[in-house]
C-alpha cells in the first residue's frame, strides 16, 4: 500500500491562528444576498471574526465572495460535503473549510489543497481515520447529542495533539464547559446571530449579542 499523502503541517498552524481569533465560531446560513456584508460587519465589530458561512442556501458562495472583503473578516465555508463544493468554496474565497464529516475523497484533497479543512468527526474511529492524513484540528459534531463535553473530554485520554472546535446543540449556556478543556480550541454556534434578528436586520442587536458572548466567555 503506497504512503498517504500528509495534511501539511502549516494548515494546522493556520487553523490554530484562526481559531485563537474568537471563542466562537459563528455558523451563518445566509438567505438573502444583501444581508451578507451587513451580517459580516455585525459580527466582526461584536469581537467575532470569524465566519462560517454554511453551504446551504443558494447565495452561500456569493455571500462569501461578498463577506470576504469585510475587513477584519476571516470568512470560510461550511457543511461543505463534496471535493466539487471545496473547490467552490476555495475559488469562492473561502479561508478554510468545515464539513460535518469526512470521506476519502474530502481528505486526499485536502492535502494539497489552497484552503485548509477542519473536519467534523463524532467518533473515535473517524477521528483515526483524519489522523492517517495528518489531521491533528477536527470538529466534533453533532456535538451535544454525540455525548457533549464528557464524550470530547475522554477523546483527550488515547488520542494525544489533537484539538477540537465543537459544533451542534451549544448555546452561551454550554459554552464554558467545552471551552474549559484542554483539547478544545473554540466553539462553533448560531446563537449570536438569532434568525429573528437578521429578518428584522438588527445588525447592531446581533453587534450586542456578540459583545456580551465574547464578555461572558472571557475568562474561560
């Protein structure tokens, strides 16, 4: 069986720079394109910048084509689910690249590829399976319902140098207790930027949001 080609050592270095940035990592879902850069600035000006904006709408890539150019933001791509998607992302502009799982495919392209991924992983097999390409950053998702802060905790006891950015079911409420850990890097959510707010264009109310977010996970 021929070597596999390795995850490079300065994606995980750039992922690590990412996600000293902010405690938390906005999930965005962008349904209208004029609410990109105003959604973007909100954020950024609130003490998060850095934005994932999820591929699940039809204007996600124009969205970060747009959110891109917000300074001070660091805009990626979510649920990316297919190779064709990454390469969207990246000639989008995309920055990195979160999936919510992996395939072959997803990690022999990420190895050469110009954005780096952080892949999301819910057991320890899959968790092995990124480690074979050199991954050592992961997502941990879904992560409330695959066992919460206990279940990433215990990854912590066999698996050694590998950090998380935890996704799924975490409110402000949950937050400290992943960010307590130490294999945990920050913490993925979409509460600071509540639907009803972007409908009613409230971006200095989610600006708030953020604020009190980064205020309230200070000192974990």
């Amino acid at each position: 069986m021929s070597e596999l080609k390795q995850f490079p050592a300065e994606f995980t270095a750039s992922i690590d720079k990412i996600c000293a940035r902010a405690k938390v990592l906005p999930v965005i879902v962008v349904n209208q394109i004029e609410d990109a850069v105003p959604l973007a600035k909100a954020l950024v000006a609130g003490g998060l910048p850095n934005l994932e904006v999820t591929l699940r709408t039809d204007c996600a890539l124009d969205a970060i084509r747009a959110m891109k150019d917000v300074e001070g933001a660091t805009v990626g791509a979510g649920t990316v689910l297919t190779v064709e998607q990454y390469k969207q992302a990246e000639e989008a502009g995309a920055e990195f690249i979160v999936t919510p799982g992996a395939t072959s495919e997803l990690f022999e392209y990420s190895v050469n590829a110009k954005a780096p991924m952080l892949p999301g992983v819910a057991t320890i097999s899959e968790l092995m399976e990124g480690m074979r390409y050199g991954l050592r950053r992961f997502k941990f998702f879904p992560a409330e319902s695959s066992g919460g802060a206990s279940a990433v905790k215990s990854f912590g006891g066999p698996i050694q140098g590998v950090k998380f950015c935890p996704t799924g079911g975490i409110t402000l409420e949950k937050a400290p207790t992943y960010l307590k850990l130490s294999n945990i890097m920050c913490v993925g959510g979409s509460w600071v930027l509540p639907q009803n707010l972007i409908d009613a264009k409230d971006w200095d109310g989610i600006t708030k949001l953020c604020r009190e977010t980064v205020e309230a996970l200070k000192d974990c």
